[in-house]
C-alpha cells in the first residue's frame, strides 16, 4: 500500500501533517464513489501546524479528504513538509514575540501607573489588604456600593510582582531576538 505525506486543512481544527494511505479495495465497498477514490486513511505520527493558513497550501485541487469533517487534503513532498514546518515555526515564534511586546507595554503602563499611586501616597505603597479597604471605601462613596468604575489601587505586591513579571518578560523576548 503506497503512503503519502499529506497536509490536511480542516477549518474546524489545526492544520496537520501526517503519513497517509489511500482506502483499499476492501475499505472501497462502505464508502460513497466520490470518497472511496479521493479517500485517505491517517497512519499517525501528526505533525500540528495551527500557523499554516488556507493560503499557504498548494494552488491546486486538493488531491482528497479524510473522514469527518469538511477538510482538503494535499500529497505533499518532504522538502515540501520541511517548508512548512519551518513556516509554522517561524510564524509560532513571531507569535510569541508579539505577546512578549504586548504584555511588556501593558506591564510597563500598569507599573506607571502604581509610580504615580506611590508619589501621591508620600512614596509608599499599601499592603493589599489597605488598598481593597480603600477601593471599598471607593466604590462606596463614588458608587453608593454598587457597580461602577473605580480605579484600580495597586499595592505593594503587586507592584513587585509586575516587576518582576517584566524582568522575565524582557528576558524571553531576548532569547527570541
């Protein structure tokens, strides 16, 4: 039975690369015409490559499908398979460096924020316990004790812990550079 090397795209889920093989003679008989030509059978060892898009596959006809689902498949070759891979890797890593940078600038807002808090409070910090009586305090007055906007009071575990998220966070993207 011949394998292939197959790049499934199935809208509903991941990409996938896997081996595959094409219905046998036998397997033929219980399936609709249509399928029991362009069929394939997944032989495992599936490779995910959730960053390949429907635009990345091969400009043709899809060479068949897998059972379940509305999905296209392509026989593709090794060097093909490694391309891919390689695109997905490429595309993962740009992916991490994105929310390595989003969460850097939101932390870096936040821990600007709580500077501010610290000058005005004589340059210090609450404990967390002080600063939820004073947000409660807060909302009470601003809010008569129901739902509304109040602003966030940082403490000074908080604080250290964004810094010290931002010190990680500054060190990864590092390694991704």
């Amino acid at each position: 039975m011949e394998r292939f090397i197959v790049i499934e795209y199935a809208p509903c889920y991941d990409t996938l690369i896997c081996n595959a093989r094409r219905l046998t003679d036998e397997e033929k008989q219980h399936y609709r015409p249509e399928f029991a030509e362009r069929g394939f059978i997944g032989l495992g060892d599936d490779i995910t490559v959730k960053h390949i898009e429907l635009s990345d596959l091969p400009k043709r006809k899809a060479d068949g499908s897998f059972l379940g689902c509305n999905n296209l498949a392509f026989i593709i070759s090794k060097e093909e398979k490694e391309a891919f891979i390689a695109l997905n890797a490429k595309r993962e890593k740009e992916k991490k460096k994105k929310e390595l940078v989003q969460n850097i600038e939101r932390l870096k807002y936040n821990i600007g924020i709580a500077e501010i808090q610290r000058k005005n409070h004589g340059g210090i910090l609450p404990d967390r316990e002080t600063a939820k009586k004073h947000m409660r305090w807060q909302n009470n007055l601003y809010n008569e004790g129901g739902e509304g906007y109040i602003e966030h009071e940082y403490c000074q575990e908080e604080y250290d812990s964004m810094k010290k998220s931002l010190t990680e966070y500054e060190a990864r993207l590092k390694e991704l550079a």
